[in-house]
C-alpha cells in the first residue's frame, strides 16, 4: 500500500487564545483532488499554510509522503519544493520579469543551471498558455496572467503536490476562467491538488473529495456527488443554500 501524499492526525493551532484548527484528521492520496469549502474564517487557508509550514501547528502530526513535519532543518529542506503553493495574491517579486521568477527557485533550492532553469520556465510557461509574457515584469499583466504565472512558478519546481489558497479569489470575473482552466488541466493530468475554493463549478468537475470546515472543524467530508446533491449536516445544507445561488 502506498503511503498517503499528504496527511493530517489531530492538527491543532492557535492564534494566541484563539483556537483555529481543532484536531483536523484529512488524508490526501497521491493524485486525488480534494476541495475544501466552508465560511470565512473557518480555517481553510490555515490548513493549507500549517502543511506547507508557513505556519505552525501545536499539536497533532502532518505527513508528507510519510515523512513528518517537524521543525528539523533536514525536515524542512526534504519538504522544500515537495509542496507548491499558489496564493490568492499571486506573490511575484515585482522587480523581476516572468522568466526571472520561474527560474528563482529551481536555481537556488533545486541547483540547476540558468539554461536548464531557462528551458524548464519556458515550459510551464507554454503549459499555462502564456509563453510570450517571459520578458515582462508581473505589473504588466492581467491578474489572470500573473495567477498563471505563479501556477508555471510552482510547477516549475516540479512539486508532488500543489495547494491552492483561494486562487481566484482577487481575480475580475471574466479572468477566473483561464485560472480555472489551466487547474482543470493540472487535475486530469493527475497532480495532487488541495484547492481552498468558493468555486463550486469547479469543484464538481475536478474534486475526488469535498471538505467543509465551519469554525475550526472539518463538519464534513464526501464525494462531490453526496457533498452537493445530499449534504449531512445542517451547517454544510445552510452554506450550500447561501453559495450556490449566486
């Protein structure tokens, strides 16, 4: 049996006295495609930043591949570039043209060299369906370029894994759909994917597994099918109802 790509047992966290993750139990397998949804600030972003350790959590254990996260630099160098992460506010550096972002990484953490950084960049670049923005810097495209640029940077570090913190959630309307586009893409590929997402039609189309989280907890788990068309609990029916009108 092959062990899970990412797993979570009893995750906690707080902010100060503020309880945010309350004992979180979620395994993700290698290649499954797991949606999480729920109200804001019910802790879908913190999830995402505790298995990618841009925060910590305090107690429980988060496993990548079966290896724990720990505060160990070994650990945490074994994990570097395992996992990517695209954000809602695309995290570009401003002063460097799109090539330059891509190739930043794979030099300094993978050790490859400009040309092979290079032809890797452009790559994932032609992958997102926008090779001809490589000499621009990131002010002089479109949100929707610039989210596709950060997915190509992710990609370009070869991870196991993505994570998605509500990447279309800074985006105008008529630019969520080429985001949307190139993750339904990435999904039938067969990439791991944890998406914190209000994007329902999305959801339906790629999600493995549906997650809801209300307040800290994970209220309910389900296969898109039961998620949408037979909803268990009163508070997933309830924000259903309300996110599926608009």
């Amino acid at each position: 049996m092959s062990l899970a790509a990412i797993e979570l047992s009893g995750v906690n966290k707080w902010f100060g006295d503020f309880h945010v993750l309350k004992d979180i139990n979620l395994t993700v397998e290698t290649g499954e495609k797991v949606v999480i949804c729920g109200p804001s600030g019910s802790g879908k972003s913190t999830v995402v930043r505790c298995i990618n350790r841009l925060e910590e959590h305090q107690k429980g254990v988060i496993k990548l591949d079966g290896v724990e996260l720990t505060n160990d630099p070994r650990s945490m160098a074994s994990i570097q570039g395992e996992v990517g992460m695209v954000f809602q506010q695309f995290n570009l550096f401003p002063h460097l043209s799109v090539l330059d972002n891509l190739t930043l990484g794979p030099m300094k953490a993978r050790g490859l060299n400009r040309s092979d950084a290079e032809t890797k960049a452009r790559h994932y670049l032609e992958r997102v369906r926008i090779p001809d923005q490589a000499d621009k810097k990131p002010g002089q495209l479109s949100g929707g370029q610039q989210q596709r640029v950060a997915i190509a940077r992710s990609l370009c570090m070869e991870p196991k894994a993505l994570l998605f913190d509500e990447p279309t959630s800074a985006l105008d309307p008529e630019m969520i759909s080429e985001v949307l586009d190139v993750m339904v893409e990435l999904a039938q590929e067969g990439m791991t994917m944890v998406v914190v997402t209000h994007e329902m039609g999305f959801a339906r189309k790629v999600a493995d597994k549906m997650v809801f989280m209300d307040e800290g907890e994970i209220v309910e788990t389900a296969p898109p099918e039961a998620f949408f068309g037979n909803p268990k609990t009163d508070r997933c029916r309830d924000f259903l109802g309300k996110i599926l009108q608009h």
